[in-house]
C-alpha cells in the first residue's frame, strides 16, 4: 500500500496543487489542502473500487477539500460581520483579490487577463474551464469528478467559453480587436 500511495503522490501532486491553487488563490492554503487531501486518500486507499480511474477519484477528493475550505473561510468572514447565510450546493466560491503568481501565471498581458475574466464567469463554469483547459481532462473525467453528466459538462464548456470570449472582448478599449 505504501508503494501505491507513493506513486498516486507523485504522478498527481502537482496537478492536484495546481487545481487546488486556482481554486483558493493561496499558496499556502493551496500546499495544506493538498496535504489534506492526501491524508484522505491515504485513509480510503484501501476502499477504492475502481469504478473510475485513479486520477478521477483523486480529483474529485481534491475539489471536495477545496470546497469545504472555502466554505469555512466563507462562514469566517459572515460571523465576523455578524451576518449568517446558508449556502446551496453550488455556491463555493469566494473574492480573493491577491494577483497569481507569477511562477504560475505566464507573463504575458493576455493570459493573466484571461485568468482575472475566470472570476467574471460562475463558479460551474470556472470549474469546467479549469478542469478541461488548464487541467486537461477529458469530458468523461470533468464529468466523474464534478459528478455531472457527460451533457452538462459539454453544454457548460460551451457556455463558459462564449461568456469568458465577451467578458475579455467588452475589457477591450474601443475600437481594439482580440483574437479571443
């Protein structure tokens, strides 16, 4: 088992901390949540029955641990302000106006501007833009960790393109064109 757990770390760790960091937009967070997440797999290594492939179980474990933190970061923030809300299923994300950083984010103007419109699409579509664009995962394993159908997924790709395109298209000054 250690063996097992030993490789799944190091095929899936970066690709998991990458996905993780997009989610929370903290380094840091993003180092511990994937600590975390190991944690869970390590405990539940022994239960995994195969009816999707490794990559989809981690993943999906990953966004799970992703979503809990923001959401106690979320609680935090409301009872600091006295405020109590309760949140549905799809309602996760949270405004961190910290930059990328640039070990992660290519230098060029366009690319960090694409990755400031993610935060101007929903949190369904920022999840499919990640997991299909940055992560490149097929539709089938997009569908197995968000626990969608292979048709949502389609159907919300699509719309998170068309949405992302105008929001960087309506950020261009006037009378500029870009290749989005």
């Amino acid at each position: 088992m250690k063996e097992e757990f030993e490789r799944l770390y190091s095929a899936y760790h970066q690709q998991l901390f990458q996905y993780i960091f997009y989610l929370v937009r903290q380094r840091e967070t993003a180092e511990e949540l994937v600590q975390e997440v190991y944690i869970k797999v390590l405990h539940s290594l022994d239960t995994f029955e195969g009816k999707s492939s490794e990559k989809t179980w981690l993943y999906s474990i990953a966004k799970h641990v992703a979503i809990d933190w923001i959401r106690r970061q979320s609680r935090k923030k409301r009872k600091s302000e006295g405020k109590e809300y309760e949140w549905s299923e799809r309602e996760f994300e949270i405004e961190d106006k910290q930059p990328l950083p640039d070990e992660i984010v290519t230098k060029r103007e366009e690319v960090q501007h694409i990755y400031l419109m993610l935060d101007k699409i929903t949190p369904d579509q920022k999840q499919v833009i990640l997991l299909r664009y940055i992560q490149a995962l097929s539709i089938a394993e997009c569908a197995d960790i968000l626990g969608w159908s292979e048709s949502k997924v389609k159907t919300t790709q699509h719309r998170a393109v068309k949405s992302l395109r105008k929001h960087l298209e309506d950020a261009l000054p006037e009378g500029e064109e870009g290749d989005y």
